[in-house]
C-alpha cells in the first residue's frame, strides 16, 4: 500500500546547496533538518528549494555549501501555525541523496510527478498582456490517511484546461518545483518579503 501510494508523488531536483542544516523536528527519535539547494532554470533564472532529510541520511554536522547535489524523494506540505493563522509550508522531503562532480544536462534538473485531486476550485485569470493562468490546489495522499497540499500554476493551453476541472477531479501533473517572491502586507505601515513554493506544470492529464 505505501510503496504503491509514493508513486503518486515524485521528485528528483539537482542543484548547488547554498545553506547549512537547521533542525526541523524529531519523529521517533530520528531528527530532520532543512538545508536549501540552488537550482538553474533554462531562462537563466534561479530557484532556491527548501529540502527536508534525515540525520540518518547524511552528516548534519558537515558543511556542504557550495557542493553540487542529486536529491529525489516527494513534495511535501504541513501546517504551520502562526498566531491565529496556519500557513502552508511546503518543502522536498528527501528519501535519497547523491554528492555529484559535475551535471551538464540542465533540462533534468528539476521534475516533479502529481498524481492527486483538485480540492480548490481553480482560478483562472489572464495577465495585463493577456498570458493565460491558472492557480490549482492539489491533494495528494500519503499513507496512514495523511494528504500533501500542493499548489500548481498552469500556463496558456493547459491553462485553459485546468480551469474546467471540479472539486474532486483526480489529475495527473508533470512539471517542476518552482519559488516565487512576493511581498505579504501585514498591516497599513508594514509588509514582509516572503518566497512561495509551487509546481510550475508542463504537462497535466485529467484522469476519469
């Protein structure tokens, strides 16, 4: 059952880890900690994913900055409670990890597979130049009843078509990890700089 579930949310990102470790939780004794990796887009742009792994995946201890990483595991998300507020925090958790001495093919870098349900009814909207979007929420489920909350930016054709998809439409998403900078208001005189996390889609199927 859970081997079959983990199917349904793949990741593999490649890219320079530009952060030391810091201490996320403890589950059963084993402790996990997040560290961010730097990932080259063809554009030339950067984005900067957060990855969650095990102390018994590697030395947390050790200063990897700098060094070139093969990361694959699943996209995840919790619910982070801020005042009377939760936010979505989403980051790679890590299943394997490999150290590399070089990478020469960027169109690998970065690719995430989404087999879960539409639970927010999509918004599609059109930018100033007239460029179709379309903001998705997507569930996928884990074992043992838990579900990941992923959210999945559509673009033009796939656009338009995601923005037929109801409540409980199951889909199938290709694409990759993606941060995004945006400035949150927090009241008349003050704002803060925060980085969303999303699946950029290059590719989505409706399943029946």
């Amino acid at each position: 059952m859970s081997e079959k579930i983990m199917e349904n949310n793949k990741v593999t990102v490649i890219g320079e880890i530009i952060s030391g470790f810091t201490f996320s939780h403890e589950v059963f004794g084993e402790g996990f900690y997040l560290t961010e990796i730097s990932i080259n887009r063809l554009s030339e742009q950067t984005d900067i994913i957060p990855l969650l792994i095990s102390e018994r995946l590697i030395d947390i201890t050790g200063d990897y900055t700098g060094m070139l990483v093969e990361a694959s595991g699943q996209f995840r998300s919790y619910n982070r409670h801020e005042g009377t507020k939760n936010r979505l925090v989403l980051s790679v958790f890590v299943r394997e990890i490999a150290f590399l001495e070089e990478f020469g093919d960027y169109t690998k870098t970065n690719q995430i597979f989404l087999d879960g349900y539409i639970c927010k009814t999509p918004i599609y909207r059109k930018t100033p130049l007239g460029r179709e979007i379309a903001d998705l929420l997507v569930a996928v489920n884990r074992p043992y009843g838990k579900s990941d909350y992923i959210p999945c930016i559509a673009w033009g054709r796939n656009a338009r078509y995601a923005s037929g998809f109801e409540v409980g439409s199951r889909i199938c998403v290709w694409g990759r990890v993606q941060s995004r900078e945006y400035v949150k208001r927090l009241s008349e005189t003050e704002s803060e700089r925060r980085v969303a996390y999303e699946v950029s889609v290059s590719k989505l199927e409706w399943m029946e």
